[in-house]
C-alpha cells in the first residue's frame, strides 16, 4: 500500500487546521473586546448594565463565530454591531446621570423657592412694620403740636379777652390808672410768658425736626453697608461676620471700624434707647468654640461702639454660638449668612 | 442485490442532502420585527432631526446604508448575510438614536440650571434692596 498521498493529505488537512488556529481577529473584533471591556470597567456597568448585558451577548456570538468561521463576515459584522451597542450603553449610561442631575437641580429650586418665599414675605412684613411705625409717629408728632399750638392760641385768646375787658373797664371809668397800670403789667408778662413758650416750642420742633433728618441719614447711610430690619418693638442692625472679622478671630478688621463708626452714629441719634450686640456663627466647628467666639465677638463690637461714645450702661453683649440661624447650614451661601453680628435697638425709651 | 443496496442507499443519501439544502434555503427567513424595526428606529431619528448632533448624523446614514445594502442583499437570496447587514442597520440607528435623547437631556438640565440662577439672582437682587 502506498501511504505517501495518505502522508501527504494528513499534513494539508492538518496545516489547515493550524492556519485556522492561528488566524488573527479582525480589527472589528478586537475594536469590539477593547469597547466592551472599557464600558464593563467604568460608569456603563453601573447606569446601564442592560444595554452593557446586550452587548456582551453580542460579543460572545462574534466570539463564537471567530472560533468556528474566523475572520468572516459574519464574524465581523457581529463585531461592528457589538461595537455600537457598547457605545450606545455608554450614551445611555450618560443620560441616566443627566437625568439624576436634572432631578437634584429642580429639589433646589424648590427649596429655594420656599426660602425666597418665606424671605419675601418676612421682608414685607418688616415693610409693612416700618410703614405703620413712621405712620404713628408722625401722627403722634402731629397730634402732640397740634395740642400745643392750641393751647397756645386759647392762652392768647384768653389774654385777648382780659385786655379788651381791661379796656372795656378803663373807658367805663371802673379802674384807677394805677391799678390799669398793674392790670397792664400783668397781661404784659403774660404775654412774654407766652411768646417765650412759642420761640420755644418753634425751637423744640424744629430740633426734632433736625434730629430726625441726621437720623435719616444716618440710616441711609447705614443701610448701604448694613441690613436694617424695623419692627414696631426693635431695629436690627445686621453687620456680615466676615465684614467685620477674620475667620474663626475675634478681632475687628481695620476696615470694619469705618462701618461700626457709622453704626455708632445711628446709636448716638436714638439717645436713651437699650442696645444689645448679639454675636452668631454658622454650626461649622465645635460648638463649644462658636459659641465663645460668638461671645467675643459681641463683646468687641460693644467696647468698640463704647469707645465712640454710646453710654456703658446702655449697651449689652451677648453670644448665641451657632443656635440662632437665620438660612440653612448646608451651603456656603446659608453658612455666609448666618456668620453675623446683630445690633438691637429697643425702640422704647430707657430715660 | 448488493449493488442496488448501495445505489438505493446513495440515491437516498442525494435526496437527503438535496433536500436538507433546499429546506435550508426555504428555512432562511427575516422575521418581521428584524425588517421593520431599523426602518422604525430610522424614522424616528429622522423626525428628531440630527442638524444639530454631527455624530448622529453620521450613525443615521450609516443605518440607511446598511439597510440599503440589506435589501440587495434579500434580492440575491442572500439572507443570512441580509439579516446580519439589518443587525449593523439597527445598532447603528439605535446609536444615533441615543445620541438624540442625550442631547434633550443635556439641554433640560441646562433649562432648570438657567431657572435656579435666576431665581438666586432675584432673591439676592430683593435681599440687597431690604
């Protein structure tokens, strides 16, 4: 028997097999392993597992098919569809984290818009206050001139009525000259009295008058540097923390000694009136420390407005650490806020 | 008797065979859903509208190609290669697709981020006015 083509045909059966074997992926499929390993590797996996799933099951069947058919056309297509499935995965995985993003921006618009709500409504309330405030005032102020000036003119009128009795009197020869001499006299004082009480009532009016415009603008000047909130009961003088201090000290800045001048110029215009320093801080931190600092704070706002001439027994100070805020503690924006200094003025006379 | 045993046997083998490649042919079919639902997914791409998404455009022409191609391919009997020819037409259409609706998302995200800081500046506008 003549093995030699038997030989011949075992060895081209068996170097074809080894070409198989050996025969390299398509770039398309090694395009397509990359693509998938990097999306199994990243955000892919865990915001789209199931787009990811369908293309790894793609991938296997193109894995299958290199191994059976190599470097086919179906063994490409298969690659090049498993490579648009992943990327697609990838987009997908995307827009799910946009729609999360989209999710969180509009809580905070809500919260917000609660915050600006209640902010909005309070300051109404504060305008409402200090319109009703400054509308009693000049109402009592009227009233109370008003009692004067009448009082005023029945005095004068009464003297009116003594001179033309007096007259009446002389001319019906009832009264020696002596004694319409010293009826004279009397009405004559009398009548000194009362315009000596009108120079001082003009004058009373118009130093009120005076007072009330430095405090004006005293105020106005303030209020570009400060935020000022009146209430039938108080006006609260807010100072930013940072305005004032440096971060976690209780010193002054030089530059806030220039504001507090301006502060301590309102004071002096409400002669009589208790102030109290109130020192606030946002919840970062000990509280233990915020609430010494606090402490420290009002009280070097105190010395310092004492220094500028407002009366010791007047003023007081007082920390309230992180417990009074006055926005939310969770961003920097609230935190800024609550950083402050308040100054309250009683707005009942302490004569 | 032992010759037509082996040719009967032959014969057998050759209408076997020929039948199995026959029912093999006949086998070959496109389900419906494979045709239809690039052609649905282009649709849909298109009324979107890629002008605006460069990337989009790209995979959407891709898919029309591949389905161009499919469909010669089902003229020459050639569907297994048709159906894996409408397989890179839905991949690609699906892609363009994605693409799409990551761009309407983007630009609603940017709509609320536009609403929030307007409303911030509001408020600081009304806080700095108090």
């Amino acid at each position: 028997m003549n093995i030699r083509p038997l030989l011949v045909r075992s060895s081209l059966v068996f170097c074809a097999f080894g070409l198989v074997a050996c025969a390299t992926a398509p770039a398309e499929l090694v395009e397509a392993r990359k693509a998938y390993e990097e999306a199994a590797a990243g955000e892919t996996a865990t915001y789209a597992p199931a787009e990811l799933k369908t293309a790894e099951q793609t991938l296997q069947l193109a894995e299958s098919s290199f191994d059976d058919e190599g470097d086919s056309y179906q063994t490409r297509a298969l690659a090049y569809t498993t490579e648009r499935r992943v990327q697609a995965a990838s987009v997908i995985a995307d827009t799910y984290k946009l729609r999360q993003d989209k999710a969180a921006l509009e809580k905070e618009y809500f919260v917000y818009s609660e915050e600006a709500r209640d902010a909005a409504m309070k300051q109404l309330a504060s305008t409402k206050n200090q319109l009703a405030e400054s509308q009693r005032y000049a109402e009592s102020t009227a009233a109370e001139l008003k009692k004067q000036q009448d009082a005023l003119e029945a005095q004068e009128k009464d003297l009116a009525d003594k001179q033309a009795k007096l007259e009446a009197a002389r001319k019906a020869g009832e009264l020696t000259e002596a004694q319409l001499r010293e009826q004279n006299e009397a009405i004559k004082q009398q009548q000194d009295e009362l315009n000596k009480k009108n120079e001082e009532l003009a004058a009373e009016r118009k130093a009120r008058e005076e007072a009330e415009k430095r405090l004006a603008d005293a105020m106005n000047r303030l209020s570009e540097i400060a935020k000022i909130d009146t209430s039938a009961k108080e006006t609260i003088i807010t100072l930013g923390g940072e305005v004032v201090f440096k971060t976690g000290e209780s010193a002054l800045r030089p530059s806030a000694r220039e504001k507090l001048n301006q502060v301590a110029d309102v004071l002096l215009e409400n002669k009589g009136k208790s102030i109290q320093v109130v020192g606030h801080t946002d919840s970062q931190g000990k509280r233990d420390f915020n609430q010494k600092l606090s402490e420290d704070r009002a009280n070097t706002v105190r010395t310092y407005l004492i220094e500028r001439g407002v009366a010791s027994d007047r003023i007081t100070a007082l920390g309230k650490g992180q417990d009074s805020p006055v926005a939310s503690n969770d961003n920097a924006t609230g935190r800024t806020e609550n950083r402050r200094v308040e100054i309250i003025i009683q707005n009942d006379n302490k004569s | 008797m032992k010759d037509y045993s082996c040719k009967t046997l032959i014969l057998l083998c050759l209408l076997a065979m020929g039948g199995s490649v026959f029912t093999g042919c006949a086998s070959v079919t496109i389900p419906s859903d494979q045709y239809g639902q690039p052609r649905e997914t282009i649709r849909v791409v298109t009324e979107m509208g890629t002008d605006n998404n460069p990337q989009a455009k790209l995979h959407l022409k891709l898919a029309n190609d591949e389905l161009e191609n499919a469909d010669k391919l089902i003229k020459q009997e050639k569907k297994e290669e048709a159906k894996l020819s409408l397989t890179r037409a839905e991949a690609d259409a699906a892609l363009a697709l994605a693409l799409l609706k990551r761009d309407e998302m983007k630009s609603e995200v940017d709509a609320v981020q536009e609403k929030l800081d307007r409303l911030k500046k509001q408020t600081q506008e009304l806080g700095g006015n108090s």
